[in-house]
C-alpha cells in the first residue's frame, strides 16, 4: 500500500468517497480504460454522476502520460556510432 498525499490527491467521486489514486488503481489492476468500465469495477459514479468530468479527466490525464515519451534536453549529446 503507498502513502498518498491527500492535498494532491484529490477528491474525485464524492459519493463514494475515491480519489484521484482509486481511479489510478482501479485502471492500472483491471485495465479500465473508459468511463463505464471504471464505475463497473470501482463504483465511482454510479452515484449522482456529478463526477463522470472528472473520471474522464483522469482517464485523459492517463493516457497522455503513457504515451509521454521523453525529449532531449538541450544539453544533450548524439550518440556516436
């Protein structure tokens, strides 16, 4: 279990009490990738639904950073072949 910080762990699905690492977690074990699939396996937003914007932006958020890939700094050398 990791030690998450509360004030950049934000709240998420009030209904149900899950923050932005339950919504993390529940893609990265089951593999949800949308919305729907995220209610199914963590039950946020299956409430009042208030927080399907920001489910999705987690979602969005995950996605950029898989695909993140790293560019060089300016001080960065070639490499020799």
């Amino acid at each position: 279990m990791s030690i998450v910080d509360s004030t950049t762990d934000k709240m998420v699905c009030y209904c149900y009490g899950l923050r932005e690492s339950d919504i993390r977690q529940s893609m990265q074990l089951h593999g949800c990738r949308e919305l729907s699939a995220i209610m199914s396996c963590s039950g946020a937003g299956t409430g009042c639904t208030a927080c399907h914007r920001r489910i999705q932006d987690v979602v969005d958020q995950q996605a950029i950073e898989a695909c993140h890939i790293d560019t060089p700094t300016d001080n960065a050398r070639p490499l020799l072949g």
